[in-house]
C-alpha cells in the first residue's frame, strides 16, 4: 500500500513538473532548447573520409543552423496557438531538442488546424 501511495505521488509530482515546464515555455516564449546532443550526434554520423571539415564543421555548423532556426521561430511564434506550442513544447522537452524539429512540428499542426477550420 505504501508502494503505491508513493509510486502515485512521484507520477503526480512528475506529471505536475512536465506540465510547468510546458506552461513556463509556452507563456514566456520560444523555449531555450539544449541542441547540442542533436548536433553532436549530427556531426558524428556525417564524419566520412570524404567530407571536408570532419565532424567539428558539421557540429558548429549544426549549432547555427539551429540558432537560425530560433530566430525565426522568434518571429514566427505568435502565428501559433496555445494548443499547438503546447503540444510540440511537450514533444521538444521530451527528448533531444531540436528547433528545426520543433519549427516542423508546429508548421505541420497550424496546417492541420488550417484543414480543419
């Protein structure tokens, strides 16, 4: 019994801290995503012999194209509903940050949206 009693109180506390962090990115802006992992493993899968720059150009080159990617997604963010920055902030927290993923996924959802209406 006091198993479960703490199994569920460690699920809410979860569930509560996922839902801030979601609500907190969601009113305060684009959220500050870590894209460093998504960019390193990036430049470790394009390290062939015959690319020039081997993989310290491709990670650096990652890092821009996402901060980029940021900045548009800055100008872009008040095209998006709630709902739909919601969703795909959840998506983005969930696992390896990506902006560009992050752009797609609420560019596919406003779409959706658009079909719908």
């Amino acid at each position: 019994m006091t198993k479960t009693i703490l199994g569920t109180s460690c699920l809410a506390s979860a569930l509560l801290l996922a839902a801030s962090a979601v609500a907190s990115a969601q009113s305060s802006g684009v959220p500050n995503l870590n894209v460093k992992p998504v960019c390193r493993g990036i430049a470790q899968q394009a390290n062939t012999p015959g690319e020039r720059g081997g993989p310290d150009l491709g990670y650096s080159q990652c890092i821009q194209s996402e901060m980029a990617m940021r900045r548009k997604l800055i100008h872009r963010w008040a095209r998006y509903t709630p709902d739909e920055k919601a969703n795909c902030i959840g998506n983005e927290m969930g696992g390896y940050g990506s902006y560009t993923d992050l752009a797609t996924c609420l560019e596919m959802a406003q779409e959706a949206r658009k079909l719908n209406n």
